[in-house]
C-alpha cells in the first residue's frame, strides 16, 4: 500500500489485515525529495540496539501526534536495514506521496517543521516475501509487477532477495515497472522512484539473463524521447528495455514465460512461476486477469495488492 487516496480511513480499510501488537517508536531522521510529488523518508529506531521485525512487501500504521487516525504507508527497505550494525541503526524507509490525506499532508511539511519529530509505528499486512501458503522451494520464476508508487512493496521484496545468495532466491526475477514521468524535457532517471536503486541491484547480479528490468514509461517526457518503431527508448542512463508504453498482456506472458519464446508446442511449464502485482486498482485487477487466465498460472500463485 502506498499513499491512500481513499477517504476511508487506513485502520478501517485494513481492518482485517493481519498486524503486529508491538508499537515502534521512531524518530523522523532524514528526508529526501525524489520529484515533486515523491519523497523519502528515513525512521529509525529509538532504541539503536533494537530490531523492527517485519517480512518484505508489508506496510506500518503510521501515528502522528495530532491526527486522531493512522496513515498506512508500505515499508521500501528491506528488512535487512531494519537490523542494527556497527556503521548503521536500524531503520524503515517509506515513500510518501503527496495528497491530500491528513497523514500524508503532515509528512510533507517543510523538513524544518517535522525533521527529528517522534512518530510510533506498528507493523502489518500479507501481500508479502515469502508467500503464504506456497512452498518456496519449488519457485523458479517470480514476476513482479508495479504501477507507479505501486512499487514500494516490490523494492523490498528485490532488495531482500537480491542482497540473499542466489540458491537462496528463484533462479529468475523479472520486474516490469509502469510510471508516469511529467515534463515535456529530457527524462531524468533519478527524479523515477527507485529507479536508481533497481538499476544498481540488477547490476550487482552476475547472470543478467535470469534477473532483468523492463521499464515502461507514459506521460509528455515519454512521448517526446527518442524511441525505435518498437517503443524502445534510447536513452544512456535508463534500462536497456525501457519502452514508451503501458505495459501489455503480450509482456506479461512474455514475462511469466522468462522472456524465452516457445519454439512448438504449448507454453512453458508455469508451475514454479509466481507473480506479484501492485498498483492502481484498475491496473492491478486488469494485470491479475490476464494472469489468471494463463494456461499453468494458477490463482493462488497471482499475489496483488492495490493502492488508492
């Protein structure tokens, strides 16, 4: 989940997700503006010494002094990052778009306003790594599939299993990642949520055929940019696959498939192939049915959450 846009209130909408008891205190600790609607936070535990438990792809009730409801904002960092070290104290990353929802509001203050303020945070959420009810073992394939700020809960979920060995992780991960880039100038990579960071994990991945990125990007900056008759832009500092275009079904099945195509015969063996969706509404029920209706994909191996 990322910013809500929904006038229900976050603890209500999510009121039969699973949660955590314990309550976090946290200090707001550092921000950074990604773009003009995007920016990240860093919350690091009180207690330096102190471990904030949670598994990639959840989110935390976020209490601000002031509001009477919580905000629910999806946690970026891996669980990793949560941990204390020598050079480093445990911390949560969230990225907070700008809205009009009240916690969000209150988290775009001027940094001078809220930086070193108190917050408490709690836990929670399902849409996570691994996923319930599936033998991880038997995963060769995860496809992870985001839509704009969508991508919060995915960039744990990679970071967590990039930064594992690789008999540790599936022997492929294919993520596809749709964004809208305003401006009608040059596309700057690093104004792309997260984009940076994907960029870096997949490179730091010997084998680039099993572990891939494909951007897709819409929106005047796009339109503009220099791209063959396939959509592909040209573009130094972006992924070798970035397209001016929403993403398709033909890119999904290609996706779902390891980006190989069948010779003869009926598709490959889906079987160990999981997906991971996360976006807007209409864009993450569209991309689950065109999941769902594959030939080996089946329902509980499609794993969606959507933001509002």
């Amino acid at each position: 989940m990322a910013t809500i846009r929904s006038s229900i209130p976050h603890e209500d909408r999510t009121a039969t997700e699973p949660r955590e008891n314990r309550l976090e205190p946290v200090i707001l600790s550092h921000i950074r503006e990604v773009n003009p609607a995007v920016r990240l936070l860093r919350l690091n535990s009180v207690d330096p010494g102190h471990t904030i438990k949670f598994s990639p792809g959840q989110w935390v009730d976020t209490f601000i002094p002031g509001l009477p409801k919580a905000g629910g904002f999806t946690i970026s960092s891996a669980p990793a990052e949560a941990r204390p070290t020598k050079h480093s104290p445990p911390y949560l990353e969230l990225a907070i778009q700008k809205s009009r929802n009240p916690p969000a509001q209150w988290l775009w203050k001027p940094e001078a306003d809220i930086l070193g303020s108190q917050l408490v945070v709690r836990v929670g959420g399902s849409f996570i790594w691994p996923p319930p009810r599936l033998d991880v073992a038997k995963i060769d394939r995860l496809v992870l599939v985001a839509g704009g700020v969508g991508i919060n809960p995915l960039i744990s979920i990679f970071s967590h299993l990039i930064r594992l060995p690789g008999t540790h992780r599936p022997k492929e991960i294919h993520f596809l990642y749709t964004t809208r880039v305003a401006g009608d100038g040059d596309i700057d990579p690093q104004a792309i949520l997260f984009l940076p960071r994907l960029m870096d994990l997949v490179a730091a991945v010997a084998d680039h055929t099993n572990i891939t990125l494909s951007l897709f990007l819409t929106g005047p900056a796009a339109e503009g940019a220099a791209s063959d008759d396939r959509g592909i832009i040209e573009h130094g500092k972006l992924p070798n696959r970035t397209l001016a275009r929403r993403i398709t079904e033909h890119d999904l099945v290609q996706a779902i498939d390891g980006f190989r195509t069948p010779l003869y015969g009926p598709a490959y063996d889906r079987r160990g192939t999981v997906c991971y969706v996360c976006g807007p509404p209409a864009m993450t029920d569209g991309f689950v049915g065109v999941l769902n209706k594959q030939e080996g994909m089946a329902e509980e191996r499609v794993l969606c959450e959507k933001w509002w």
